[in-house]
C-alpha cells in the first residue's frame, strides 16, 4: 500500500509538468486554451507547472536517495 502511496505522489506532479509542456508548446503554435485569456500568461502557468513538478520529483528522488546513502559525499546529509 505505500508504494502505491508513493507513486501517486510521483504521478500527479509528472502529469502537472507533462501539461505546462503541452500549455507552453501550444503556446508556441499560438493555440489558445479556453480559460487563460493571454498567450503570455499560458506559458508562464505552463512553466510555473512544468518547474514545480519537475522540482517536486527531483527532490522526491534527492531525499529517497540521500535516506539511502547513495548520493555524493558532497550531498550526503552529515549531521545525524
């Protein structure tokens, strides 16, 4: 049960960053979607999804990997 847990929490934000990749490419074909007013402000929501979900799984992995002691020496948590 945890481990589905757990990819859950990794799924949701990996579709979060797959759909600012979607709005900020619809974005460059000028393909507007219907509840964002402005080309503009869908690529900055694209990025600001694609950034938060991205950085959200990075450090999920950055935590699970530094709990594990499989990171560099230079990353590794020193003070237990």
């Amino acid at each position: 049960m945890r481990r589905i847990i757990a990819l859950l929490i990794l799924v949701i934000p990996g579709f979060l960053a797959g759909y600012g990749i979607k709005l900020m490419r619809d974005m460059t074909f000028g393909i507007l979607q219907s509840p964002i007013p402005f080309l503009w402000l869908q690529f900055l929501l694209g990025l600001i999804l694609f950034i938060g979900g991205l950085g959200f799984v990075a450090g999920f992995i950055f935590h699970r990997d530094r709990k594990r002691n499989k990171v560099q020496t230079r990353f590794s948590n020193t003070k237990k």
